[in-house]
C-alpha cells in the first residue's frame, strides 16, 4: 500500500503521542514508587513535576496537529478550548486520581487520561484492537512464565503472594501503563467477588498469582481458582484470566500432574495456567 505524506505524518503522530503517554505514565508511577519507598529519593526536587508538565504539553500540541491533520476540525476545536486556556496551568496538568477497581494509592495523571479518552475513538488509539489480542495475550503468557527468572534477575526473595505479584506489576506497567493492582473487578455475582492481582485493562485481562508452600497441596489452589472461574464469567472489561501458580519450593508434584488436575476441572476456555519455575 502507498502511503502519502499525509498518512505518514499521521502515522507519525499516532507513535509519538502513544510513545510520549507510555512514558510518562510509567515515568510517574515509578515517581510515586520511589517517592513511597526509595528513602534516598527526593520527591521534592521538582523535576519530575517540571518534566511532567513540558510533556504533557508537547501532547497536547502533538493532539492539535493529529486532529487537524486528521480533518476532525470540530474535535479539535472542543479540543482547544477544553485545554488552550489550562495548557501552563501546572497545578491543572498535575492533577492525580486513582483509576477504577485501583487501590494501590498510586494515582494516574489525571490530563493524560482525559487525553486517551479523547482519543479513543480513533483505532490507533483503542485499548485492545483485535489484530493485535491473541498477539498480546500470547506476550503476557510469556512474560508471566518467566515470573522465577524475573524475581532472581531483580534479587527479590519470594516470601509471600504480595511480593510475588507487586514486583511483576512493576515490570509490566512499562508495557501496559494503564495496569491496576489488587482492585475488585465487576465480577460479581451475589455476595462474592473476585479479586485478581493485576489487571491489564489494553488487552482484557486479569492475573491472579498464588503463592504455594512448600508442603501444601496445589490442588486445594486449584479448587478455589475453579469456584472463581466457574461463577465469575460475565465481567465487560475482562476476558481473559491467567492463574499463576508460583511454589515456594517444590519436590513433590511435576509440572504434568498438575496441569492433569487442572485440566480435570474443565476451567472455561478463557482461564490460562501459568506454571513459572516448573
């Protein structure tokens, strides 16, 4: 196919207004990490914020041009006047709050989300467009296999669940920086709910790791993912769930025996088992 100028400039545009969101949403989230829990980090310096705001308004400029150059001139006109007179407001493009189902009290920028939203009616710019899904999914499968060999690069011993998952969200929320942590999707269904540790809304997914002792009996794990997989199947956002088995140490069960148990429970298609480490 023969792209015109026109068509590069717009290609163009949609990987560098992408790019510039990807990394400042990480680059604040790894502010407010350090800020919480890096006792040589000084919050206070002001870069961050100083760096945030000049970013924040070469988006905005790069969203002017995407939309002209896109002929959506009444988008960009309610674009325009939306921002134009907020645009070296610093207190206004700072703005923080935390996403849906998000309890880790690490909030979004709030400017930049009001920016995707904007745009999210433009394809380039859609959280989980189908060309891309089984790719994506595929992607995850093989980051979260890789949970053992992450955990030992970054030197962290896996004491517990929580330590296990948080330091995987930390790797993944360069790749998805929309991701939430620990929050209650909408699957509920009477008094229950489900509560997955991470959740990856670009591609509609959800994981739940569960950390097995040694000398405890994967299958009673088994158990409970299958009561949440067979009641907890009609959520909007997510479709796609992933199960991570992580053992403390393990001597006693083979890979092949518990994919055995797993598949005797007959999960729903949409419910991966992810065994790092075995």
């Amino acid at each position: 196919m023969h792209l015109t100028p026109d068509d590069k400039s717009v290609l163009f545009l949609e990987t560098e207004i992408k790019k510039r969101i990807q990394g400042l949403s990480s680059d604040h989230y790894n502010h407010q990490m350090n800020s919480a829990y890096n006792p040589t980090y000084d919050e206070n310096n002001g870069e961050h914020e100083a760096w945030a705001c000049l970013t924040i308004k070469k988006i905005y400029l790069l969203i002017v041009a995407y939309l002209e150059l896109r002929n959506q001139s009444s988008l960009c006109e309610i674009f325009r006047v939306r921002y134009e007179n907020k645009i070296e407001d610093d207190k206004f493009l700072m703005r923080s709050h935390l996403q849906p189902y998000e309890d880790d009290n690490f909030g979004s920028l709030t400017t930049l989300w009001e920016f995707e939203a904007f745009l999210s009616p433009f394809e380039a710019f859609s959280y989980s467009p189908a060309v891309n899904q089984t790719t994506a999914l595929e992607q995850l499968e093989s980051i979260l296999s890789e949970t053992h060999h992450v955990l030992t690069h970054n030197n962290v011993e896996p004491e517990n669940e929580t330590k296990v998952y948080a330091e995987m969200k930390w790797l993944l929320q360069f790749m998805y920086p929309s991701i939430r942590s620990k929050g209650t999707a909408r699957l509920i269904e009477k008094f229950k709910k489900y509560n997955p540790d991470i959740l990856i809304p670009e591609i509609e997914a959800a994981v739940e790791y569960k950390y097995i002792r040694e000398q405890t009996n994967p299958a009673n794990y088994i158990d409970e993912l299958w009561i949440d997989a067979s009641v907890y199947h009609k959520d909007p956002e997510y479709k796609h769930f992933f199960a991570v088995m992580f053992f403390q140490r393990n001597k006693l069960h083979t890979r092949d025996s518990i994919k055995q148990a797993w598949s005797e429970k007959k999960f729903p298609s949409n419910w991966r088992l992810i065994l790092p480490g075995l």
